[in-house]
C-alpha cells in the first residue's frame, strides 16, 4: 500500500460537495491541497479546515472554463505547493432540460465547464506529471456518462466526452508511470443533487454522501504503483 503523506494535490471544485470532501480526506492521509473554485469565501473557509488538519493548504479562484486564467493559476498553485503529485478534476455544474428546451447559452456552458474545463486543467497540469514520471490523475464523470436521459442531454454529453478524453489520457501516458482513472459515481447528496431535486441530505443511511467518494479516491491512490484503478462506478447499496 502507498503511503499518501507530503503529496500535493489540486483539487478543483474543492470548496464544496465532493471536491471538498475528497480535500479533507487527502488532509487527514497527510496530503498538501490546493483547491479551486470561483467562490473565494468559499475556498477560505474550506482551506482553513484543511489547514487544522497539519497540512499546507492554498487556494485559486477562477473559472475551469476560461483558458486564460487556468493557465495562470494553475501555474501559480504549482509553485505554491511546491510541485504537484495528483489531479482531481472534479468541477462540474449540471442542470435538466430537454435539447429542445435549454437555452443554447447553457448547453455550451455545461460542455464548457465540464469538458472543456477539464482538458484545460489537465494540460496544464500534465506537463509537470510526465516531467517527474510519475502522477496520479482522477476525473470525475457520472452514471449520465454511461447512459443517456430525457433532459440530460448537455450533461450526458459533457460527462460520456469526459469517459473518452479520460480513457484515451490512460493510455498516453501509462508509460510514464501516471494513472488515470474515471470516476462514474451515482447521486451523491451534495448542493448539485440537491439542487437538481435528486438527493435529499437528511436520508444519510440511503443515500451516498461525499465522504464515501472520497473514500474510494484515497483507497485508489493507495494502491501499489503497480496497479490502477481504471475506473470505478460508486452506487449506493439500496435503489
Ligand atoms: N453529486 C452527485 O450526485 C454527482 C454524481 C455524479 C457525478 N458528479 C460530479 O461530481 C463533481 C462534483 O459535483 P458536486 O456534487 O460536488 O457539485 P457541487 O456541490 O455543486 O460542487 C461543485 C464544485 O465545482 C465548482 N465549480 C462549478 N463550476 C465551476 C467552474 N466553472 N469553475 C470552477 N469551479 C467550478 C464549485 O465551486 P464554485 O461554485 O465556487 O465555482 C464547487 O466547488 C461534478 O463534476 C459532478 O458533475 C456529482
């Protein structure tokens, strides 16, 4: 088993829900994290938990979907941390609605955000992974990856598109001692379930929370290097 102490993460969507939740998991391994967002109060505040747990903890705001400042700030959180050893790509936004019905300013916004934000993030990050022959690379798709709905259209298709960057970065760079895994959890209960009505946060015994994801994401970075977690669908145990 991996010991995890004194790596360096960066955690987007860090401030909130699951980004947040794998962040304090990585703090209690011993893992240095940055986590990233667009609310800075938020990140403040999640960076303060996260430095009670004994581990350096910083912070960017800015938009996964805006290359500019991605570029900048990714770069910046490198050199704050010292260099960085994981990725999880973890921002996202969803929202329901039928093709026909979404405006088309939030259908790209959703592929923007959680496609386009993701290859942002990770070709920035990657160069210094393959640098140091070796990293560690989470990318959080969905069940709506692997399946399609009626009003899931923009989300479906931002989270499949995710399955095939993801898996065709697994195969790049193996060779260069970096995993690459894909995440397709079912409803967790976070703000985004919440919000789209699929989750409520009082039925804890029924319903996945944060901190089972983030359970799986530690136990996958803990196996020897000579295994990968490719992939992983996180359901709950009762439908
Ligand atoms: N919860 C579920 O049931 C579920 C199931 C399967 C997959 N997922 C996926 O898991 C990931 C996390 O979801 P969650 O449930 O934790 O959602 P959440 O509670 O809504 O948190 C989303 C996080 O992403 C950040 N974010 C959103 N848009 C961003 C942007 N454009 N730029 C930078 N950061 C952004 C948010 O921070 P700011 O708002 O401050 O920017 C927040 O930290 C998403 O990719 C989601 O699609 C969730």
């Amino acid at each position: 088993m991996q010991n995890l102490r004194n790596k360096k993460a960066i955690i987007t969507g860090g401030s909130r829900g699951l980004g947040k939740a794998t962040a304090l998991a990585f703090a209690q391994e011993g893992v240095h994290v940055a986590v990233t967002g667009r609310n800075e109060k938020a990140l403040q505040a999640t960076v303060n938990e996260l430095q009670q747990l004994g581990v350096q903890a910083t912070y960017a705001v800015f938009d996964v979907s805006n290359y500019d400042d991605v570029q900048v700030q990714i770069k910046k959180l490198v050199t704050d941390l010292g260099g960085v050893d994981i990725l999880v790509n973890n921002a996202g936004i969803a929202a329901f609605g039928t093709l026909n019905d979404m405006d088309v300013n939030q259908w790209t916004q959703i592929i923007q955000t959680n496609l386009m934000g993701m290859y942002y993030v990770t070709k920035e990050v990657l160069p210094h992974l393959i640098q140091q022959n070796s990293g560690e690379i989470i990318n959080v798709s969905s069940t709506a990856g692997l399946n399609g709905n009626a009003s899931t259209s923009a989300y479906s298709a931002s989270k499949f598109a995710v399955i095939g960057m993801s898996e065709s970065l697994m195969k790049e760079v193996r060779k260069n001692n970096i995993r690459v895994c894909t995440l397709t959890p079912s409803t967790i209960a976070t703000d985004m379930a919440v919000d789209l009505g699929i989750a409520d946060k009082e039925s804890e015994d029924s319903v996945l929370q944060p901190e089972d994801f983030a359970e799986l994401i530690v136990a996958g970075l803990k196996l020897p290097k000579r295994a990968m977690l490719k992939s992983a669908a996180l359901w709950s145990t009762n439908p």
